[in-house]
C-alpha cells in the first residue's frame, strides 16, 4: 500500500480550512455581527505606549 504524496494532503487540508473558516464567516454574519474592513496600515496599538514585544518558541532557561 503506498502512501500518499504530501502535497496532495496540503491541498485538502487547505480546502477543508477554507470551507471551516467560509462556514464560521457565515454563521458570525448570521448571528447579526458585522465584518469592519480596516484601511491597509491601520494599527490600535498606542503610539505614546511603546512597543510590545512578542517572543515566540520555548523560553530561556536563566
């Protein structure tokens, strides 16, 4: 029995996350709430407050 290719597993998972993430857009609309499309740029970080970094992956160990 041979196994499929990798790529054609990437493609259906692919599609099966679009058809999830298309099912939760509709049901979100559905129950009233809005999609607000924000201008390219646009940031809610405040710009007196400084940055935040974020660090992702396993911590230092001191």
């Amino acid at each position: 029995m041979s196994r499929p290719k990798k790529k054609a597993d990437a493609r259906v998972s692919t599609q099966d996350m679009r058809k999830s993430i298309e099912a939760d857009v509709k049901a979100y609309l559905k129950s009233g709430k809005k999609i607000e499309q924000v201008p390219t740029g646009f940031t809610n970080q405040d710009p007196l407050g400084g940055r935040r970094h974020i660090v992702l992956g396993p911590s230092k160990k001191r």
